[in-house]
C-alpha cells in the first residue's frame, strides 16, 4: 500500500513539472526580417524581408547554439534574452504541427529624441549615454485569435551575439467591444529592463484614435513631472498609480459614444527608445425592435395588410431582418426579409432601419391567423417582438373576449327577462279592473 502511495506522489510531481515546462516554455517563433538595400540622404531607399527565426528565453544561459540546426529557407536566426516572459505567452506559441502562428516582424531601428511635448523631458540633457552605441531592433507580433499584440525593443551590444529585450509593450485586448455609456478598458502595459540605465530615468505614455485616415491625441502622460497633455478626450484617464507601480497604461474610457470606434494607439517613451501597440475599439449596441401598426388591424379573408418592423438605435450598422408567422399549433412559417429601407442615423450616431411586409391573407394557412413575428440579427444580440394576426370569421375569440360574451349575454337575458317581466305584471293589472268593473 505504501509502495502504491509513493508511486502516486512521485506521478503527480511529474505531471506537476512537466505542467510547469509547458506553461514557462518559450516559442521559435519565426518572424519576418526586414533588410535595408540602400540609403538615399539618409533614408532607406528600398528593402526586403527575409525568414528568420526566434529563439525566446527568459534567460541568456538558457540557450544553447550548439544544438540548434538552421532550416534551408532561415536565413538569419537570433537568440533573444525576455526576462520580462511577455514574448513567452502562450498566444504567440501555437501548439506544435499547428496551421495557424503569430505574425512577426522584425526591423531594425535608430534611438533618438522625441519631438512631443510630453516626451521632451526625457531628453532634455540633448546628450545620447555610450549605452545606447549598439544594434538595435523592434519586434512587432500579433498573438493567435487577437489575444494578445506586443512590441519589443531589442538591443545587441557591439561585437556581442546577445539579444537583450530592454523594452516591451503588450495588450491582451487586440479588440474590444463595449455597449453605448459603458465604460470601456483598453488594456496596455509596458515593461523596462531593470539592468538598463534608462530603468528609472521616465517614461511617457501617449494615447491616440485613428479612424479612415483621421487621428487626434486622446491623452498624453509624462510620468517623469507626473503631467497630463493640456489636450485630452472628455472621460479619457489612466490610473496614474498603477502606470507608475505596474506599468499598467490601460485607457479608461467612460459614457462610451458610437463616435468613439475606431482604432487606438498606445505607444511608450523612455528615453531615446519608443514602443506601440495598436488596439480596435468597436461600440456594440443591440437594436429595440417595434411592429406597426400595434395591434394591427382585423384582416379581411383575400386582402393584403402592410405591416412596418422598425429597429432603432443599433450601432454598428451590420442587421439583418426576418419574418415568421406562427399558426395556431406552432408551426412557424418563414415570410422572408420584407422590403428593407436604408439606414438613418440618429444624433447619437446610432442607427435605424425598417423592413416592410405585404401579407396576403389568401396565402395564410386555411385562411387562418396567426402570430406574427419580425426578427432583427445584430452583433449584439438577437432581438424579437410579436404581434397577433387575426382574419375575420376565422379568429379564435380570447379567454377575455368570452367572458365579455358571456357577460353580454347575461345582461340580455336579464333586459328580456325584465322586459317580459314588465309587460305581464301590466297585463294581469288590466284583467283585474275589468273584472272588478
């Protein structure tokens, strides 16, 4: 028994650990290299992208060169030191033989200076410290399924084969949706390499919308004089304690408006360095869905009715509408969309839209009514509302209806009732006089 305990204890330690490989495990990611050509007065004149692939640890003495062996069509591999983990997440490393990897780039680029105003301090010695006197890289991935986008900077010392990441900046909310005069989280976060001289020397967090072409500064931070840009969006903060704790950047935006969908860009600033992530805000609201006329009117046997399905206040514009008719024993006839209207737009940016039905009663089972129904199918959510159909000589009188009838019939019986009543009392009256006389 002990000797059963014991083996039992020891595979729960090896599920254990090999639990603890998996989740801590780094991806090869391969990525998308982009070479330089040629320059012309200092700018790239063209450029091409070549495979290469990523070796990711959390530290440098975990890798080992040795044992890896290049593909034919790799043609540059680096070996990339993340003691932060974010490049280890389990969106950017599919499981092994699957179709679907994270998209990768990678492009060289130039520390310099900001030219925002927020940003500006970070500089202001105007003096670039030897550490920033290497090869330096940005690494763009886009995670599996939109979990999660990340950019990091990446330095290579001179004459050294090591990859450090010095900075990184993550979102795990690629999209996110909110309902009208929600508040809406924007989740971003950054990370600076402890070890490097520009730890603890600021940083600079800067917010914008981008939406068709157009773009506006939705709020900047100098976390250096603990400022905010003099230009902000109305409801648009940070919690500057968590920015200044975590690194926690995420945008809180509350009373969410449709004119506030669109694509945001978070981007942070150390000094000479910068890193961004882009995320997509969409406002989701469900439509309120009416029938007119409500109830509609008694239909004659053979004559066609118009009925409106009205759905108002939806956000974005994708709807699709659908009619169904309900017989007495719950059979559900598909009517089809109906005549569908344009869109118009309300003052709060949302949408409204009606489908129009022309039912021939002719064409009604045995004539019969029914339920109707008009369905609207939106992003958010699925709305329905009835109505009762009924065909003159052929509708079911309600439980309401037969109690009125009973009721009308009482009192009828009742007048004829008094009325006979009346006219035989006055009767026997007359017969008595003539007898006495």
């Amino acid at each position: 028994m002990s000797n059963f305990s014991t083996i039992y204890k020891l595979s729960v330690l090896a599920v254990l650990s090999l639990v603890q490989v998996c989740l801590s495990s780094c991806p090869v990611m391969e990525c998308w290299y982009t070479l330089e050509k040629g320059r012309r007065g200092g700018l790239a004149s063209s450029s091409n992208q070549v495979n290469s692939l990523l070796f990711i640890k959390t530290e440098e003495q975990q890798h080992d060169r040795r044992t890896v062996n290049t593909p034919s069509d790799i043609e540059h591999m680096f070996f990339i030191t993340d003691p932060s983990g974010s490049l280890c997440h389990r969106a950017l490393n599919p499981p092994v033989g699957s179709i679907k990897k994270p998209h990768c780039e990678l492009n060289r680029i130039q520390p310099q200076p900001s030219s925002l105003l927020w940003v500006a301090p970070l500089t202001d010695s105007a003096q670039s410290p030897l550490y920033l006197q290497a090869e330096w890289f940005a690494a763009t991935i886009h995670g599996l399924n939109k979990e999660m986008s990340v950019t990091s900077v990446i330095r290579t010392p001179p004459e050294s084969e090591h990859n450090d990441v010095i900075l990184s900046v993550t979102t795990k909310t690629v999209f996110v949706a909110a309902r009208l005069g929600e508040t809406a989280l924007l989740d971003c976060s950054f990370w600076v390499d402890p070890s490097s001289p520009l730890h603890g020397a600021g940083f600079s967090v800067e917010w914008r919308y981008q939406f068709r072409g157009n773009g506006h500064l939705v709020l900047g931070y100098d976390g250096k004089t603990d400022r905010l840009s003099d230009i902000r969006d109305e409801g648009a903060m940070l919690d500057f304690e968590s920015v200044h704790q975590n690194g926690n950047a995420s945008l809180i935006l509350s009373d969410t408006k449709v004119k506030q969908s669109g694509t945001y860009i978070c981007s942070v600033h150390v000094p000479y360095l910068l890193a961004q992530v882009a995320l997509e805000l969409e406002i989701v609201e469900p439509p309120s869905v009416s029938i007119h006329p409500s109830p509609p009117p008694l239909i004659i046997p053979g004559q066609t009715v118009t009925l409106h399905c009205e759905a108002s206040g939806f956000a974005p514009l994708s709807l699709d509408f659908s009619w169904e008719l309900t017989d007495s024993e719950g059979n559900v006839t598909p009517l089809g969309s109906g005549s569908v209207s344009g869109h118009r737009e309300g003052y709060d940016g949302t949408y409204s839209q009606t489908s129009k039905l022309q039912l021939d009663s002719a064409k009604l089972e045995q004539g019969r009514g029914g339920e109707l129904t008009c369905v609207a199918e939106h992003p958010g959510g699925t709305r329905r509302t009835s109505v009762n159909l009924n065909v003159i000589g052929f509708s079911t009188p309600s439980i309401e209806d037969s109690m009125a009838m009973v009721g009308v019939a009482l009192v009828l019986y009742g007048l004829i009732k008094f009325v006979s009543w009346t006219f035989t009392g006055s009767g026997d009256d007359e017969s008595d006089e003539k007898k006495k006389n």
